[in-house]
C-alpha cells in the first residue's frame, strides 16, 4: 500500500518525534520512519494510530487516484515569495469530532462578517487551557457569551468581549467552555 504519512506528518509541520509521541501508546521515531518509507508494513491498525496522532482521517493518509492536494508553490516570509526548497502540500482543514463553529455575521473587533470560528470543546477542569484565548461559553435560556477569557475565580468565567470598549462579562459555572482553535476566513 501506499502511502502519505511522510506528506502530511510535513504539511502538519511535525517531525517524527511529535508524531512518535503523539501515538498512543507512544511509540519510536525510527518506527514512524519505516512505516512511511515503506520499509515496515503499514496496518490499518497503525494507519488510525499515526491518523489520530497527526489529526487527521486515515483515508487523508493513504494515497489514491481521486485525491484533490493543493499544492503548496511559493512560500511567503519578510524577504518576499520564493519557491519551497522541497514539494509540499497542505492539509485541507477537517473538523475534529465534537468540535464546533460559530459564524461571524457582522464584524466584531478582529473578526470579519463571514468568517468562522472553529471551536475545541472544554469541560470545567479544562478551562485553565483557555486562558487568553477566546471563547464562547453557555449561559441560560440557550444563549451565549463570547469573548477573550481573561480569568477564573470560584467558578466564574471572566470574558472581554471582541468589541471596543466592552464592558468585562462574567459567567457562573458554565458546564463548558469552546476554544477558539481555527479561523477560516475567505479573502
């Protein structure tokens, strides 16, 4: 069979350690290697394991002929556009299971009318990992707050909202919290 290990653990911009220890159980860079050159046979078994790890489908990781890759032709830096130093591709973005969107329908600090916001769901022991990042929490009667989370105290959530001058918002023992993790945003 072959494969894409090798394209996308590069598109994902991680080295074979991350890949290694991203796997559970976590297993040895030499073992990715061989598994994407093709010197070790690649199971389905490891195909989900090495998927999981990078994020993405196991189908993304096997290579067929009805595969639509965007090719990556120039990148981009201070110093202007140059051609890449070796082929590459990007990963089209993919939802991760229980992830959620919000969408932006007027603009609103940073955020401009169309963009989405794609959303990692946190339960309350989590929250601490979404310090200074934004976030859209739940409040009653199935409405929402949004906002940048700048503090937690004795269950509350503080949030500034994205607006200029908006007041500090403050809500009580949220059963979640969603961190903003990807911005897709069409030009």
């Amino acid at each position: 069979m072959i494969t894409r290990i090798r394209d996308v653990r590069k598109a994902k911009r991680m080295t074979l350690d991350d890949v290694a220890r991203a796997c559970e159980p976590p297993t040895t860079p030499q073992t990715i290697g061989r598994l994407e050159t093709g010197t070790r046979t690649v199971s389905i078994g490891w195909l989900n394991r090495i998927a999981k790890a990078l994020g993405v489908e196991a189908a993304d990781l096997v290579d067929h002929p009805h595969r639509d890759d965007l090719e990556v032709l120039a990148e981009l830096s201070s110093d202007g556009a140059a051609a890449p130093r070796r082929a590459a591709q990007v990963m089209p973005p993919r939802p991760k299971p229980g992830q959620i969107a919000i969408l932006v329908t007027s603009g609103v600090g940073d955020y401009r009318t169309g963009d989405e916001i794609w959303c990692d769901r946190l339960l309350p022991e989590d929250f601490g990992r979404a310090i200074n990042r934004d976030v859209l929490v739940p409040r009653s009667a199935g409405r929402f707050q949004f906002g940048r989370f700048i503090g937690l105290e004795d269950g509350k959530l503080h949030l500034l909202p994205p607006g200029a001058g908006a007041r500090q918002s403050v809500v009580s023992n949220p059963a979640w919290a969603a961190v903003a993790v990807r911005l897709i945003r069409s030009l």
